[in-house]
C-alpha cells in the first residue's frame, strides 16, 4: 500500500509560503510518497485500538486504486487499464505537522489502514476524478471532499508513481488524503462514504 501526501488543492493551498521555504523550497513537482505496511491492515467494521500514546486519530478518507495486473512506466493514456477497481480506505494517523520526515510512528501503527470489505469494479466507476466523500464522526458530518480536487487526477497520479516503482496486481495506490481530515478518539465511530464505492466504518477504542 502506496499513499501520495499533498495530493489535494487545498491541502497544498493550506502550507501557502511554507512550501516555498525551508526544508520544502518550493511545491513538489513529483509525488510525495508514504506506505501503509501489512501491520496496518484492519476489516471493515473491526474495533481498532488506539495505543496509550495516542489520544486521537486524524481520520484520512481515501480512494484505493487496485491494481488487476502489474504496472511499469505506464502512460497516462493507458494507466486506467491497469487498474482492477477501488476501494474505500480509511488512512488513520496520529496529528503530525513534518511532511518531509518520513511519518512512520504516525502512520503505521497496528491496524491503522482499515479497508472496505470489497473492492468496486472499474467498469463500476465511469470516472474516479468525480467522486464526493463524506465522513462522518459518530454519525455527525465532519467532512465533505470531492476527488474534482486531487492535484494528479487518478490515471496522472499512476503514470507518475510507476515512472520510477512497479505496481504490482493487489498492490494499492492511495489517491491522498483530502484538507482537513477530521479528528476521532477512542469511543468514537467513524464512517467514510464515496460516491459509488459504499461505506467504511470502524469504531476507535482504547487498546
């Protein structure tokens, strides 16, 4: 599991100067990258523990591209072939500011990428650059997002990533997590829902 950071207009628009300033220098011009390892993984509707260490979780909603075969320095042209479907995937991460140290204490804890059960076709999803995305906070809309938004729209995104790694079939590519991921603790249930792919919910508790 692949994720790109600061794929969204707005998030990129909330760092405003900083992101021509140290340690940045200037807005990226190739994909920010981070992974989710296997530890991370957690089902749909599983209880997932928050560590002592962690008070809250910023809830990261997110569209899984699943790739059906493998994928090397596709063209953009061609990159939506490659792709077998999408799933919902929540990125939880504990609040962090640092988008250039590599974020691994936050964002790969146990259980800490919890995915929807099923993977959607591609031929059930005409274009996965018009989606919206809710989530809501113990059943209170906390965020609303659109993927009208990612900076590198899904089939760019591929193109760009596989110019220098391989995606292999199975492996997920998260398309970045939408500005102002809502934030949820232990006792407290999320629930994620994109246009066209279903729902994702898990409830926190304290581990």
């Amino acid at each position: 599991m692949v994720g790109a950071l600061l794929n969204y207009r707005q998030t990129l628009e909330q760092l405003g100067e900083a992101a021509s300033q140290p340690p940045y220098k200037a807005p990226p011009k190739a994909p920010i990258l981070y992974i989710k390892p296997a530890n991370t993984y957690a089902a749909q509707d599983s209880d997932i523990a928050l560590p002592a260490d962690v008070s809250e979780v910023e809830v990261g909603a997110c569209l899984g591209i699943v790739f059906g075969r493998k994928a090397t320095r596709v063209s953009e042209q061609e990159a939506l072939d490659y792709v077998a479907g999408y799933r919902i995937v929540a990125d939880l991460y504990v609040p962090h500011a640092s988008l250039y140290r590599p974020a691994i204490k936050q964002k790969c804890r146990d259980g800490f990428c919890p995915m929807a059960a099923h993977t959607v076709p591609r031929s059930a999803v005409p274009d996965p650059d018009d989606l919206a995305i809710e989530v809501r906070i113990d059943g209170q809309v906390a965020q609303q997002a659109h993927t009208r938004d990612l900076i590198r729209p899904v089939a760019r995104l591929i193109a760009d990533v596989t110019r220098f790694m391989s995606l292999d079939a199975g492996d997920i590519l998260l398309a970045g997590v939408p500005a102002g991921a809502p934030r949820a603790r232990a006792g407290q249930r999320y629930e994620i829902d994109i246009a066209r792919l279903g729902s994702l919910a898990n409830r926190l508790v304290a581990a």
